[in-house]
C-alpha cells in the first residue's frame, strides 16, 4: 500500500477499482481526464468539432477502458502508468468518429455551421450521441464476432457486395447472407434488451 502522503499508482487504483473502490475509479478519471481531454481538442478539426463534444469522447474512452478492465483486457504496465493506454483508446474513437463523420453524405466539410448542424445531424441522420452510441454497440459486435465471421461483417460494412466478400472470406455467397442474418439477428436481439 502506498503511504498516504504519496500518490498511489495507476496499477494500485486500477487493483483497488476491480476489487469495488469506486473512488480509485474517480481518481483516475481525476487523474487522467483533464489531460485526455486536452489532447482529444487538439486533434479535432473543426469541422468535427461542430458535430461532437469532445468531453463525449473522452467518457465514452473511459467507459471502454473500464469495461474492458474489468474483464482483465487491460492493465496497468509495469511502472504503472495508464497515460499511454487512456490516450491510445481516446485517439481510437476519435479517429473511428472522424471516419464516421466523413464518409459521403455525412461528410463533416460539407457543414456550414448553422446552430441546427452544430446541435445535432441532418434528418435521417444520426446526431454526435447516437453516432458515438452506434460506433461502440458496433465496436462490441465486432469483439464478440468469432475472427472467421469479422470478415464477412467488416467487409459489408465497406460496402463490399455479396459476391466479392464471398471470394475474399472464402466462403459461399450463402454463407456470407446466413453471417449477415446472425448479425442482424443479435443487433436486434440487444436492441429490444437494450429498450426493455
């Protein structure tokens, strides 16, 4: 145990946390979110920075990191420190965000800054929220999807048509449609849950 005049370490905060100290869990946010949220500012553009908070960022880094070190996916290195792996989780999003936003119709660039556009999305699209929402329930499948399967479902999420994600997984077009319908079935599945 560290003395109390000492700061303890990341690894120590970490340990305490897992074993139920929720205020270990505050002092690294504590610890970690001022700076976290710096670095994710400076990496927006301004473009993206009219569609997302970055705070929403920064929580939804956290949460991952969290629920993912509570699985035993993550831990603290040798010295301790979890700077490197906070900034890495946080730079993810935001780059994951940034292609979100930049893909075709939704392209940030193509905003010119009204106050509906800086609150939220166009019609029919989804506002930073859902969008951040959408990006981490779609993280979770892609985790949970055996690696054979991750293909099928990462190819159709590039727009790749039946036929070219059939020959690249090595698999029949069958195959590939009865993938896609599990898929859908379980996002379906945690979207009624999730309501419930």
């Amino acid at each position: 145990m560290t003395p109390p005049d000492v700061p303890p370490p990341d690894a120590e905060l970490l340990d305490r946390w897992r074993g139920g100290d929720e205020r270990a869990a505050e002092e690294i946010v504590r610890r970690h979110g001022a700076d976290l949220l710096a670095v994710v500012r400076r990496r927006m553009s301004a473009a993206l920075n009219r569609r997302l908070d970055a705070e929403d960022v920064v929580q939804s880094a956290l949460r991952s990191f969290f629920v993912a070190a509570r699985s035993g996916r993550f831990a603290a290195d040798a010295g301790g420190d979890l700077w490197r792996l906070l900034s890495t989780i946080a730079l993810n999003k935001l780059g994951k965000l940034a292609r979100f936003h930049a893909a075709g119709k939704r392209d940030a660039r193509h905003d010119l800054g009204g106050d509906t556009l800086a609150r939220g999305a166009r019609p029919g699209e989804l506002g930073p929220l859902e969008a951040l929402a959408f990006v981490e329930q779609l993280e979770a499948l892609l985790a949970s999807v055996p690696a054979e399967r991750r293909l099928v479902l990462e190819l159709r999420l590039e727009g790749h048509d039946l036929e070219s994600i059939a020959a690249a997984a090595g698999c029949s077009q069958r195959t590939v449609r009865r993938v896609l319908e599990e898929v859908r079935a379980t996002l379906e599945r945690q979207s009624r849950e999730d309501s419930a």
